[in-house]
C-alpha cells in the first residue's frame, strides 16, 4: 500500500472510540490520512499533520469531523480541568483541555484555522469542511 492517502482525503476527528473515521465516510485502509484527537480541534499538532498530509502524502480535501455526546463540548473549562485533577490525585492540571461550549462556533474556529494557514494556500486546490458525526445514528452530516 503506497503511503499517500488513494482518495486524497484527511479526516480530522475526535479521540472517541465509538467513532470508525473510514467508515463513516464508506473508505477503505489507504484511502485517507486520520487524525485524532479530544474533541477533533485545529491546534497546533493537528494543523502540522494536516501541513505533512497536503505537502508529502498528497492530500487535497480535508474534513474535520466533530460528534454528538463528546466530552469536550463542556460550558466549563474549570469544572474539566478540576475533574483532570481529581483523577490525578488532586496533581493540578497545568495543561490546556480544550473543552468549547458551544460545538458549532468551536467548528467554525476550526476550518477558519485551516484557512488561515499559510502553508495550506487557497492556491493548492485545498477543499475542507465541518462535519457531525451522530454516535446515536452513525449518521454523518456537512455543517459547513
């Protein structure tokens, strides 16, 4: 298997074991590059995956893909990071979570994060889009 991803795709989606990112999408191992992970956000780490997919694996569409019932979508980034620290035996939790109130501007951040990405120019033919995954359904739907 060539290490490039055959439907030029990469799915950037959330750590969450009840997601199949292939099969959502009805693909095969070799057709799309995946990323993972908490809550399926455009930091720094996805964005550097997403630049070596496009630059050196041959990617041009991109499809970031939240879902319904994550762990991230949490009004309270505080009460997050004190249930790390519990968890932790009461270690403070000194790392940034990421938890978004509200999924859909958290989405919109997302691909504006891409867009915005110099080394991800408008000129390469680059295609991305926000999409929901429905654990309920398995149901997969284009938001934006």
């Amino acid at each position: 298997m060539p290490p490039g991803a055959a439907r030029k795709l990469a799915i950037l989606t959330c750590m969450d074991s009840r997601i199949d990112p292939l099969g959502m999408f009805g693909l095969e191992p070799g057709d799309a590059k995946i990323i993972r992970n908490a809550g399926a956000r455009v930091y720094d780490d996805a964005l550097r995956s997403l630049v070596m997919a496009v630059h050196l694996l041959g990617v041009r569409r991109i499809a970031v893909v939240h879902h319904t019932q994550c762990a991230m979508h949490n009004p309270d980034p505080e009460a997050l990071a004190a249930q790390v620290s519990a968890s932790a035996n009461g270690v403070p939790c000194p790392i940034e979570l990421g938890s978004f109130p509200d999924p859909m501007s958290a989405l919109r951040t997302d691909l504006a994060r891409i867009g915005d990405c110099a080394l991800l120019p408008a000129s390469l033919g680059i295609e991305y889009g926000g999409f929901l995954y429905s654990v309920e359904t398995g149901v997969v739907t284009r938001l934006l």
